[in-house]
C-alpha cells in the first residue's frame, strides 16, 4: 500500500487459461458503471486507462444484451487501474487521510503456469509481470468450477496439477526473483483459494469448497505454502489456503447471460482494501513480523485505521498504527463487526463522512459473505 491522496491496494489474480479472469474483471467493472450502482454506492469506479475501461465495458455489454463472450486473452499480463472516487463535497477531503482507494487488478496469464516459454524474451516477460504484482497484499488462487465437474468423484487429479503447476511455476521464477538470494520483503501475503463459475456448483457453499479442498488436496496446498514462505521474508506472516471465496461472473443460459446474478465479486474491493487491515495488524499484535517487515505493513493499515475513526494520520514509522489509537482501539477497527460495525457507518453518513461510511460498509460486505457462505476468513 502507497501513502498520497490516493491509497493503493493491489490484488493478483492466478487461474488457469480458461479458468475465467477476463469474464470476471469484465464483469467486476461493467456492473459499477450500471445505473443501479451509480444511484445506491457511495463512490464511483472509474478506469484509470480510458481505453482498458472502455474495453471491458464493451465485453460486459457484449455478454449482457448479445450473450456474446469476450475474446480469450493468450501469454498477456495485464494490470488494470481503477480509482474509487468518493462522492461527497470537494470541502470534504481536508479532514481525511485520503481522498480516492486505487484498486490494481494484476492479471497473470494462465499459460505461464502450464507451458514452457518460448524463448529468452518471454521468459524476462514473464519474470517482468510477476514482479509488477510483488506490491499486492492480496492474491486469489482460482480453481475453475469447470474442470471440478469434468472430474466429480476425481477431483484430486484436477487439483493436483492445478496446485503442482503453481508451485513448479513459482519454483522456476525464484532465482529471478531474489536478488542476492534475498527473501522478499513486498510480497502478497495472503493467498485467497476461490472458486470461480461456482454457478455450475450450485450446491457447493463456501464450507464445501474449504472441505473438497482440504480432502482431496491437502498436501498440495501445504507444498504450495512451503514454496510461498521460501520467498517472503517473515514466512510466518503468510496466510496461503486459509481464506476461501466463491465467484461467479454471471449465470450462464444457452443463449442469454444473466449478468445481475453474480457471486463474490463485489467482494473483491472489500477485500483487497479491509482484509491486509485485519491481517497485518494481527501479525503485528502476535509479533510475527520483523521491524522492517511490520512497517512496510503497517504503514498503509494505519492510514485505513484513521479513516475508520474519523481521524488523519501521518506516513511513517512502524508504531504509527499504535501511537495513533492505541492498542485497544487498534484491534477494535479491526475486528468493528456486528451493530457496532453498523452503528459507525450510519453516524458516518449522518456526519456526510463519506470516505468512513464507504470502508465500514466494505467490513459490512465481508460479514456479509460469510453469512451467506460465500466467503471465509482465516481465524489465525
């Protein structure tokens, strides 16, 4: 996370060719910019690249009135940029510690993970767009709903090469990677196993997901995380297959695309801005991360903290997020939930405290998903 008068979170998404990532990114923006969204949130969506926006917008409106897929995406890694803009009054933003979250969506293409590269060209590009998405706090792991039911009754098998051509994958980058054989300090540090087309498992809740995984794929998952740690300074603060989401795009009909009947997306911008807040100041609380590790953390928690009470703060030193609150009231913003959760966002809105009222309804979401057994998050 970056300090100006925009925050920045990043997320990386990893899937398969095929696994779905251009649908969903397409279908995460497209929704935003539809008048239902417009009229209820409290903040925009707006692409950063007028042509990339432009771009994903025509493949939402392709699959929404024409049932028409968007074109597949082949050894392209493609990072999108999107800015979430407050609504409110411009006299607003003197009192807040930001003024727009900029959401990074790395995509990693599939490809790399399952065929050799072509040559020494593709290789550096490939080393180039995994080190674009070193600064995600975020990353999602897809396992493609497709391939689960081509296997039923078999699943190991799909999940074995789908986690083994990960690792191998990671493995043959390592060397490119660190620098001196150093460990990484800026590395996603929570790694999300999701479900994408879960419409096709209709039967299949979060809590299945999780116990599918868990049954059939266990050792992978832990061989996954021992490569991960291999390349992350603080290899203890690393959550890797203890969050698990359901997404799906759409429903799709043999000649219509439901595009308002979506799973888990609108859980991506909740996630990618609260999740790193809940995490990283547990890891810090339990002393599970170095001084230099805690404040590359740190620093961007603290500034979502303020928000969250209403107060600014300064860039800085790793006791920011401490001093700022102190350390009762750090671990209250990050665990608000329940009618205190909904009590901070309505005084927030009463105050026309936007920016607030927008992250405590991003905790709201997230709550919201595990109710509805879309989302689980890690207790550790």
């Amino acid at each position: 996370m970056q300090l100006s008068r925009t925050l920045e979170q990043q997320i990386a998404v990893f899937g398969e060719s095929g696994s779905g990532k251009t649908v969903m990114i397409s279908s995460f923006y497209g929704a935003t910019q539809e008048p239902q969204f417009l009229q209820r949130s409290l903040f925009h969506v707006v692409a950063n690249d007028i042509g990339q926006g432009a771009r994903l917008h025509r493949n939402y409106l392709g699959m929404r009135d024409s049932a028409r897929l968007p074109d597949a995406t082949r050894f392209s890694a493609t990072s999108h940029s999107f800015s979430v803009k407050l609504k409110d009054a411009a006299d607003a933003k003197k009192a807040r510690p930001f003024d727009a979250l900029r959401l990074v969506w790395h995509d990693y293409p599939g490809e790399w993970f399952e065929e050799d590269v072509s040559g020494p060209e593709e290789a550096q590009r490939r080393v180039d767009a995994f080190r674009s998405l070193l600064a995600s706090d975020v990353a999602l792991l897809l396992v493609d709903g497709q391939r689960l039911l081509d296997n039923v009754g078999k699943e190991e098998r799909y999940l074995k090469s789908l986690l083994t051509n990960f690792r191998n994958g990671l493995l043959s980058l390592k060397d490119d990677l660190l620098e001196d054989g150093k460990p990484l300090v800026e590395f996603p540090r929570i790694w999300i196993l999701a479900l994408s087309k879960s419409d096709l498992l209709p039967n299949m809740n979060v809590f299945k997901f999780r116990d599918l995984l868990i049954e059939k794929a266990c050792d992978d998952i832990n061989e996954l995380r021992k490569v991960l740690a291999g390349l992350v300074e603080a290899g203890n603060a690393l959550s890797v297959g203890e969050d698990f989401l359901l997404l799906s795009s759409a429903k799709f009909g043999a000649d219509r695309i439901e595009m308002t009947e979506r799973v888990g997306l609108e859980l991506i911008l909740p996630l990618a801005a609260m999740l790193p807040l809940e995490r990283h100041v547990r890891w810090a609380q339990a002393k599970q991360i170095p001084a230099k590790v805690a404040e590359n953390l740190l620093n961007g928690a603290a500034i979502l903290a303020a928000a969250l009470i209403g107060r600014k703060s300064r860039p800085g030193f790793i006791g920011q997020l401490l001093n700022l609150v102190g350390p009762d009231l750090v671990n209250d913003v990050a665990t608000l939930a329940g009618d205190r959760l909904k009590e901070t966002k309505s005084e927030a809105l009463a105050k026309q405290d936007y920016l607030r009222a927008a992250l405590t309804g991003f905790r709201i979401d997230l709550d919201k998903g595990e109710e509805e057994q879309v989302l689980l998050r890690s207790l550790g």
